[in-house]
C-alpha cells in the first residue's frame, strides 16, 4: 500500500533526477554495475538554483528584518523596574 502511494513521487523524482544527477535516483532495475547517463550539462542545476534565490527573496527581501521582537508593556514594565540598564538596549516598541 505504501510503495503504490509514494510511487508517483518517486517516478517524478527519477524524472527530475534525469537532468540532473541521474544517480541520485536511479531508475528501477540498476544495480552497482549499470552506466548511467551523465547529461554533461547544467541546465537543470541552474535551474534549481535560480528558482532557490528567487524565492529567498521573495521570503527574505534585502535590507529589511525578517522578524520584529515586540514586548508586552508587563515585561517591559518589569524590565525597567530591574534597574538594569541594559535590559531595554535597543528594543523597538
């Protein structure tokens, strides 16, 4: 049940696989001793790699925070009662 669920990853896996390292996941029926393909090319790794940047900045623009640390004004009442001076160092509210 298992094999027939994941089996279509798997064949779209092998299919990527093909353009790019065919041995990462070798078609069925290879062994140690099978040749297999080597595209000689770097299409599909730039690819991949172009897509990854791109969706980095999407997720992560340049130049700006990707998450803010806001306190709640009880914390930050008790910090200030602390008497250390560095407990409020550069907290944004």
């Amino acid at each position: 049940m298992l094999a027939t669920e994941r089996e279509p990853y798997l064949l779209r896996g092998r299919r990527n696989s093909e353009l790019t390292l065919p041995s990462l996941l070798p078609p069925e029926g290879t062994n140690a001793a099978t040749n297999l393909y080597d595209p000689y090319q770097s299409v599909g790794s730039k690819g991949v790699n172009h897509l990854a940047s791109k969706l980095m900045l999407a997720l992560f623009p340049p130049n700006t925070p990707f998450f803010r640390l806001r306190l709640d004004e009880k914390v930050k009442a008790q910090a200030e009662q602390s008497g250390d001076p560095e407990a409020l160092t550069d907290i944004e509210t």
